[in-house]
C-alpha cells in the first residue's frame, strides 16, 4: 500500500479486481500478530459472522438524491460531530434472554 493525501490513508490497486470479489486489509502488529480488517470506505461489506469487503461499482446504483445534493453546503473548513455506537450494547437482559428462548 502506498500513502496518499496527507498521509493519513494508504491505497492498492489491483487491475484484476471487479464487482463481486471480496477483499481486506492485514496490519501487522510489533509483537509478531497481525488483525484482518476491512474496508471503512467500502460500500459494500459481507454480513456477519464475515467480515470482508466487496468490491462494487456505483455506476450501476440509482442515486436518488439529487435534490438533497443541489442544496447541501460544502463545510469542509467547519466543525463536524461524528457519532459512532454499537446498537447492540444498548439491548437489555429480556432482549438477550428472548434470543437464547428463539
């Protein structure tokens, strides 16, 4: 992989690569180890228990957001909030006990 931008993200390309094939990316650990991960920028990810991306092309997928797009506003110099959570750490003891009965 190769750094791009401002060094924050890397790049591969593999001429091969279509619609349909499934990848990820290894980092290797100092300790010997390594994690498997998959794409954050992907569009397309397999469903649990896997995990890899799949490569897509969104010159096939009807955007229809168009309207949205013409008013949105380009803030690239502004603050911005990210929130991320995992839904599933909010489920209580009924709704694991529901599934274990299911």
């Amino acid at each position: 992989m190769r750094k791009i931008y401002d060094g924050n993200f890397y790049e591969f390309h593999v001429e091969s690569a279509g619609p349909g094939d499934r990848y990820e990316y290894r980092i290797y650990q100092q300790n010997g180890g390594y994690t498997d991960h998959s794409d954050p920028y992907g569009f397309q990810m397999e469903l649990r228990p896997d995990h890899k991306s799949i490569v897509c092309d969104l010159a096939d997928f009807p955007f229809h957001d168009s309207a949205w797009m013409r008013k949105r506003s380009a803030m690239h110099d502004g603050p911005m909030n990210i929130y991320e959570m995992h839904l599933g750490s909010w489920r209580t003891q009924a709704d694991l006990l529901h599934d274990v009965l299911l």
